[in-house]
C-alpha cells in the first residue's frame, strides 16, 4: 500500500492552520483519533479508575488497562505487568535511578552513559552517582556523531553495573546500534537502560529480541497527548525493585505497622493517573499500527534524504551527524553568521517551527563546541514541500544576514 | 563555532547609530538594518586594559554570552567595551547598551530600564526573546553594581 501523506495529516486538524511543523522530535501533533479517544472519555464515562464499583469506573478501567496492552504488542514485552504507566521518558528514567538504582548501586561502581544523552538520561545518574558515590563515564562520538563502539567495549571491560544510552539522539539523530550495545552490556554482567524517547516514535523496539532491562519514552512524541509514557521493565526486575512514589494505589494493604506493595506494575503507578492521557496514548499505539512501524520509518528516512540533500545545497550551512541511513527524522545545523535563534525567529515568520538551541544535550554541544544548533524534524505527516518551505525561510535569512 | 557574523576584535566606538532612531511605528522587519548593523559591526566591541569594573553573564538556554567592562572615574562612565557572542538580540542589544552608557554618569545608567532596552531595540521582543535583548543590562546591573537579586526579565 503506498504511503498517502495527504490522507495521514487530513487526521490531524492542527495542519488546517497552515503550519510547517518541523519540531516532531520535540513534541509531535495528534491526530483526530487521539483527540476523540480523550474527549470520549471526558464525555462518556469520566471517572475514576480501579476504585469505582460503578458502571463508568469499570468502562473507564477497562479503556486505561486496555492500553497496557497495546503497549505490550508495540514493544513485545512477555506481560503486560512489564509496562509501567508514566508522565513520560524523564519520569521513567527517575524511576529507574530510584527504584532500582538506589537500592543497587554502591561507591565506585560505574554508570556507562553516552555524550549523546538527552539531560534527562544525565541528571538522574548524577545525583544517583552523587548520592552513591557511584562513577560515570561517556562514551564518546566520532566526527559523524557515531557512538564509538571502541570506547564503548573499553569502559564495558570495567564491569559498569549500568549502561544507560539513548535509541536515537535527539540533538543529532544518529540511531545507535541498540541491539548490539545491548548484547555487549547484558554480556559485561550489566542492566541496561534504553532511551527510547526518540526511538520508540521513529522506529519501535522489539524488547525480548534487544534484551534490554528497561525502555523508557513519552506518549507526546509519538502521537500521544503530553502527560503520559511507559517504561517498559523486565518484569524480575521490576519485582524487586523499591517503588518510587508512595500513596494511594500502590498497596495492597496499608496499616499503622507498615504496608504491603500492589504487584508490578500497580507498585509503580501511585496517586490518580492521568487516565484520559493514558486513553489517548493506547489511539495513538492503534494509530502508529495501522501505518505500522516500517511504513513509518521508511517515509521518515525519505523525508531525512530529501532534507539533507536539499541542505547540501544552501552555501554556508553545517549539518552535523551521520548520513540519513543511520539517522532518525531529525537534521540538526548550523548557518554560518546567523545564530540559531535568529533563524528560528525568522523561519517563525514563514509559519515554519523548528527548534533552535541546546536540544537539552548540553554536553553534546560542548563535544561540538557550538552552543546552539537549528534542528528540524519530520514524523510520519511531514511533507517534501514543508521541507522547500523551510530551505527558502532559511535563503531569506541568508538574504537578511547578509 | 559559526555563529559570530565577522566580528571586529577591536571596540569601534566612532561608528554612530547608522539606522536612525527607530521609527515609532512598529513594521513588520524584526531584523531592521541597524538591529543587523550594530551585530555585524558592533560598537565599543573587546576588553578594555584595566576595566574599574567587569562582569560577564551567559543565558544557559540559548548560549548567549555578554561581557561588559568599564572604566569609571568621577563618577562617570568614561569608557565602556562589550564582548560575547549569541544570537542578534542580544549582541546588538549589548552594542547599543554600551552607546547609551558611554560619557553617562552611573547614576543615570543604574536608572536604565527594560524598557530602555526595548525602546533602543525598537522592535517587538517576543516572549522566548526577551532574555536574549536583556542579558546585556542583566549584567550591567548584576555585575556591575552588585545587585544579586535584579530579576528583571522575570518580571512581566
Ligand atoms: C532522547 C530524549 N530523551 C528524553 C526526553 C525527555 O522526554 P520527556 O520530556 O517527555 O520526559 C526527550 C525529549 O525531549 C528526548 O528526546
């Protein structure tokens, strides 16, 4: 069946306004189908979950778990007891470091992260490490924004007791070689943590073939409403993990002598969810099924082609990272003589979004030595003719610079 | 790191505002011809020998960096040099602070406002821009006269 763009962003009411949304990477837009799931739940049978014995509370309940295990088959986890419901990638990640990582790690032992990593595949081991006493260490890029696997293999004959890397950088796009840093880590005596925030709207996971750990990502840049993500956790893992929020929900049984957790993942989910978020995100799963993965990649991986050669093309421009095979939607640059904000400002006044700045890697553009990029970056309703919208905004900020 | 536009490593403090004062009515031209002149040509640009006071200040979301030296005497700002790099806001914002405050005394220049700085970059400053046109004066203010606790583009 052939990839009919025309007929994908007719779902998404958003592109009526006439923007050239290039910040996908950022936070995608939703369809129609996404909107209708959270409306009908605040229309139809708004409640709360799990508690009601009402008729709502158990329409409600069955929508909320139903995602769980749209969740289960996106991934291929074994149970749907292995998918945790979270605000997002950041909260998994915090999860991880708290629930797991505080309770594991001790002085000296060593966390592998990557100069890649969004700040919030950072902060958390930080100040795990910081508490611990732990050390981290990075791998390195080489001059095409690869991971360097020699460097990677180096610090893995240290026995980190952590690998913690990101599926496909945000701030450059290079997909990594997940599977195989997985095998390595897993065969180093390691638990590894897989960012998939990028990876799971772009690409998808299939998490008993990776075998990783732990897979953490967000709802919003895959077609979800914000508020809602999953971290995925092997579930001998998670069973043995200490909670991370404590109150209503995650119990079995709570008395003044003490209180016994809910099973995994209910352990994990305290206080009132954002139930309707978590609506929406099982219609956007239904959404990315129905074009199915591979479509999905492949229309991202010509739009990233068209990007990079129509780039190639603009006198003074720099792209930074790998060739369009080895990376997501994502093109991040730099026009000489015109800093990255003052393009987006001006790509602003041709109705084109892209983002301009640190993309949240601070430590990658200090690897640069930049201090801000542009970034563009397509998703599965981005068109060749939004990307020549964005070549001529870029034209008339030469034309203004000049 | 490309992002400089040929700048002059010396202060050129002789240039006036080529552009004009800016013409009340806003237009629709963000970058105007002397917004872009003072971030290709910036005045009072480098470092001066034995500064009475320097301070330098970055805006960690954007990168942008602002550095002011001055030599005050009598209490009189008797010259003035910026340096720093980042985006058009605020390099031109800095190049035309330091034109203001050159041969002012500090009181006056402790009385700059926000909307000074506004009203010198006569365009309109979006929300996610506003920092980038006040890092400048954050630095006089901070730097220069010790206020810790100046939040002025906090403020609405
Ligand atoms: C690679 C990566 N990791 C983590 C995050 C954080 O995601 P969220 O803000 O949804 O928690 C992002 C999003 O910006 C990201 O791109």
């Amino acid at each position: 069946m052939r990839y009919d763009v025309d007929a994908i962003r007719a779902d998404f009411p958003i592109f009526e306004t006439g923007i050239v949304y290039l910040d996908s990477a950022n936070t995608s837009q939703r369809p129609r189908q996404v909107l209708e799931a959270m409306d009908e739940y605040y229309t139809k049978f708004n409640s709360n979950i799990h508690r009601g014995a009402y008729r709502f509370s158990e329409i409600a309940t069955e929508h909320y778990e139903s995602t769980r295990a749209k969740a289960k088959r996106f991934l291929n986890a074994r149970s749907t007891r292995e998918i945790v419901y979270t605000r997002g990638t950041t909260e998994g990640i915090n999860l991880v470091a708290y629930g797991w990582g505080r309770k594991h790690l001790t002085a000296g032992d060593l966390i592998v992260l990557t100069i890649l990593e969004h700040h919030s595949n950072i902060v958390p081991w930080q100040i795990l490490a910081a508490e611990k006493g732990a050390r981290l260490e990075w791998v390195d890029i080489d001059e095409q924004g690869r991971l360097r696997q020699d460097q990677f293999a180096a610090l893995l004959e240290q026995s980190p007791k952590l690998v913690s890397f990101g599926q496909i950088s945000n701030a450059m796009g290079t997909i990594n070689p997940y599977a195989e840093m997985t095998a390595a880590a897993k065969a180093a005596g390691a638990m590894v943590l897989i960012d998939g925030a990028q990876g799971a709207p772009h690409a998808g996971i299939d998490v008993q073939a990776v075998g990783c750990d732990f897979y953490a990502f967000s709802g919003h840049k895959m077609l979800g409403p914000t508020g809602a993500g999953i971290l995925y956790g092997r579930r001998e893992v998670l069973e043995e993990m200490d909670p991370f929020l404590a109150g209503g929900d995650m119990i079995r049984t709570v008395r003044k002598e003490g209180t016994i957790y809910a099973e995994v993942p209910t352990k994990f989910e305290a206080g009132t969810m954002p139930i309707a978020q978590v609506i929406g995100l099982g219609a956007a799963f239904d959404y990315l099924e129905g074009l199915g993965m591979s479509s999905v990649r492949a229309h991202e991986l010509e739009m990233t082609e068209y990007a990079l050669e129509a780039l190639s093309e603009v006198p003074d421009l720099t792209v930074y990272g790998p060739p369009a095979s080895e990376r997501g939607g994502v093109v991040s640059f730099d026009v000489k003589g015109i800093h990255a904000h003052d393009l987006a400002t001006i790509l602003d006044r041709h109705q084109v979004a892209i983002r301009a700045g640190h993309h949240c890697a601070q430590p990658l553009m200090d690897r640069l030595d930049v201090s801000a990029t542009a970034r563009a970056s397509f998703y599965v309703y981005t068109k060749r003719e939004e990307i020549d919208v964005m070549i001529e905004g870029i034209r008339d900020a030469q034309r203004i610079f000049a | 790191m490309a992002v400089q536009g040929g700048r002059p490593s010396g202060g050129s403090a002789e240039h006036g505002r080529t552009g004009g004062t800016p013409p009340s009515e806003q237009d629709e031209q963000f970058y105007r011809e002397y917004i872009l002149d003072h971030y290709k040509n910036p005045r009072n640009f480098g470092r001066l020998e034995a500064p009475t006071l320097s301070h330098e200040e970055d805006n960690p979301l954007c990168g942008d960096v602002v550095g002011i030296d001055l030599k005050v005497s009598d209490g009189q700002i008797e010259d003035v040099r910026f340096h720093g790099r980042g985006c058009a806001i605020s390099q031109a914002s800095a190049s035309l602070l330091t034109e203001r405050i050159k041969g002012q005394s500090l009181d006056d220049a402790r009385k700059i406002s926000k909307e000074d700085v506004f009203e010198d970059l006569g365009i309109a400053i979006s929300p996610a821009r506003v920092k980038c046109a006040l890092l400048s004066l954050k630095v006089l203010k901070v730097g220069a006269w010790g206020l810790g606790d100046w939040s002025g583009e906090e403020e609405e």
